[in-house]
C-alpha cells in the first residue's frame, strides 16, 4: 500500500469521503513523499522531513476522518489528540509528550494485532494439543520403592513390576484416547464439553496512592509498576472447549512473539510512518492585541508543542522515540483566531496550508449514498438484520 501514487490514494479516500479535493490532494502528497524518502540513499534520508499540513476548515467537513483515513489505508500508526487538553510545563494536566508515547503505544498495538495474526495458525495447533492434553491427561510413573534393605540388596519388588506395567498399558490406553480426541476436535464434536484450564488473574490491588498525572511524565502506568511489585497469580477456571481454544491460542501465540523484538519494530514504526493528528489548534492561538492570563498559557502549550514538531527526542518506557519524521497534521476552524495569531515559529513548521469547504446540499446527499459506509447502508443492513428490507429512493433523501 505504501506503493500508491497520489491519484491512487485519492482514489482510495474518495471511497469514504465526499469532496475536500485539496485536502485528499495534499495528503496524499505527503504519504507519497514518505515512500519517495524510502527509497533515499542512507547519507540522505535522514535530511528529508515531512512536510506538516494545517487544515483550516469548520467543524463536520471531514478533517479528522482524512487523515484517519489515510493512516489506515498504510496500517501507520495514528493518534488524535486536542491541543485544548494540554497544558504550560509546570501546570497540572495533560504534558504534550504524552501524544508521543500515546502514538508508541498505538504503534506497538498494532504491531502486536500483526504478529498475532501471522502465528494463530501455529498457536491455534499448538491450543488444540494442549485441549487435547487436559481433556486426557497422562498418569505419573509410579515412583520406585524407597525400601532400604531392597535397595542394598538389590532386586525389584513383585509389586513394582506389576505397577510399572499397569502404568504402561494406561499410557497406551490414554494415547489411543487422544488419538480419537483429536479426530473429534477437528470434526468439531467437543465444543461445547467443559474441562479447566489454567488463566492469569489479571486483578490488580487498589493503591490509591499516585494519580496518573503524577506519573505521567515518566510515561510509566502504575499497572506496570505494581504487575512487576506483585506477582501474577494464576486461578483455575471452567470454561467450554470453545473458549478454551481462544485462551489458549491467545496464551500461545504471546509465547511464540519476541516483545523486545516487537518494541524495537514499533518504535521505528511510530518514528518513520507514525501520523499524530492535533485537533482545535485554533483554540491555543493568540489573539493579537490580548494579553489576559488565559492567552499567555496558550501561548506556552504553542512553545511547548514547537519541540516536538520541529523534531526531538521523548523519553518513554519502551525508550528514547525521536519526532523528527513524524508527520503532523493540525486542524482548526479558526473562528474567531487566525493562523497567523499562532506564534510565527510554529506557524513555519506547518508550511502545508489547506481550506476545506463547507459542505453543501449536494454534498450531503452524497454523503448519505456514495461512501462505501454511508449512513443509508449502514441502517439498511442493521434493520435487514430484523428482517425488514428497506430502500430509498432519492426524493426522500
């Protein structure tokens, strides 16, 4: 996907979006420029970096949605944050890193969906066994005497060796056993037995010692922090052998996945492909002539966004990300400020300026029929679901 052409992703987002041209045209561009560095020679490749869009526009005309759109169409990793939930260094709330690591977790999220998809044939077998296992569990080899004189003396008790054969012949018994189970797991016909199965308790002592906000900066969760204080424990749980297999699945294919492999891959995807979406830009303006207290805290949330845009490092608990080729797209209706009303260094890290139109009558009934998940097909398939079949004919629309 990372090979399309501009037109071709245009094409593409024309399937969910209605007008907007130079907006779709301007993205578009952008994923393009990022498959062109690619493909740059090593001494050049760091020196290209995106080139950020501010997409001026009013609420409801399909901001958000294209760049949604655009990181799924390249599986990249995207986060939309408010810049209004960000506050001044050294003010309680939200610090603007914090859209960095959110980015990393979603990037790592996604990672972990992949690899999980490209092992759940194996971990899928593997489950299957381990049902098979705990359906018909093999008996213990009885233990040899411990007689003292027996053992100086040497020899084996009659009663030994008739245990040890009764041993054999029931692990025969039991082999054959499973042999017939795996037919019927793979019919189907054991669905719906129960046996037990062994789960994680993922319930966590209430600590309310810390808030999250407290932490925040360090990008650590407190889960993290108390699962490694206290110990995981595990409790049995019955459950029928179709849940089983989707527990156990899950339990294997994490067995087969290398975390620290993972994290490395998703941080270098959250630096290379990742798309952070800065909505209500507008609303941290200033505007000219005002000086009032509110307006200088905006104006610090801008200073402190300029790093980051310009390109960093941000420390987070998977390590050092760097926000260099990170592409922003900031969004904002621009009321009652003006982007230019944004601090001149923060203005000129955003050089890709685009107006998207309101939208008209037309474009409302479009929006109602052409998307490939329009509204009209969306309720025309929840109420065939009841069995009624409906259909709209355009003078009702």
């Amino acid at each position: 996907m990372e090979a399309l052409t501009p037109r071709e992703i245009v094409a593409e987002l024309d399937k969910y979006i209605v007008g907007q041209e130079k907006a779709k045209k301007a993205v578009a561009v952008a994923l393009r420029n990022r498959y062109r560095r690619s493909k740059l020679p090593e001494d050049l490749i760091d020196e290209v970096v995106p080139k950020n869009i501010l997409m001026i526009g009013p609420t409801g005309v399909g901001k958000t949605e294209i760049a949604r759109r655009l990181a799924k169409l390249v599986r990249a990793p995207f986060v939309k944050v408010e810049a209004t939930k960000f506050t001044e260094v050294g003010y309680v709330g939200r610090d603007v890193e914090s859209m960095v690591r959110d980015l990393v977790e979603t990037s790592i999220r996604m990672m972990k969906q992949e690899k999980m998809e490209e092992v759940e044939e194996r971990a899928r077998r593997m489950a299957d066994e381990r049902i098979v296992e705990l359906l018909a569990p093999l008996p213990g080899r009885p233990a040899p005497s411990k007689n003292p004189f027996e053992m100086l003396f040497g020899g084996m008790p009659d009663n030994q060796d008739d245990n040890n054969k009764a041993w054999e012949q029931q692990h025969s018994r039991i082999k054959f056993e499973r042999e017939t189970l795996r037919e019927k797991l793979a019919r189907g016909e054991l669905e719906n037995e129960f046996l037990e199965i062994e789960v994680e308790d993922n319930h966590m002592p209430m600590l309310e010692v810390f808030s999250n906000t407290g932490v925040e900066e360090m990008g650590v969760n407190m889960q993290d922090v108390l699962g490694s204080i206290f110990p995981r424990k595990k409790r049995r749980r019955k459950v029928t052998v179709k849940e089983a297999r989707k527990i156990l699945t899950q339990q294997e294919a994490q067995k087969l996945i290398d975390m620290d492999e993972l994290t490395a891959q998703a941080v270098k995807r959250a630096e290379e492909h990742g798309i952070i979406f800065l909505d209500e830009i507008d609303k941290i303006a200033t505007r000219e002539g005002s000086h009032a207290g509110a307006d200088v805290s905006r104006g610090g949330v801008q200073r402190d966004i300029l790093p980051i845009v310009e390109g960093s490092t941000v420390m987070t608990k998977y390590g050092p990300v760097k926000t260099d080729h990170i592409l922003f797209i900031a969004a904002g209706a621009f009321h009652i400020t003006k982007p230019s009303d944004l601090i001149p260094e923060l203005q000129g890290r955003f050089p890709i300026r685009v107006e998207l139109e309101s939208l008209s009558r037309s474009d409302f009934e479009q929006i109602l029929t052409e998307p490939r998940n329009s509204l009209i097909k969306q309720y025309t398939e929840l109420l065939l679901t009841e069995g009624v079949k409906i259909e709209f004919s355009k003078i009702h629309l």
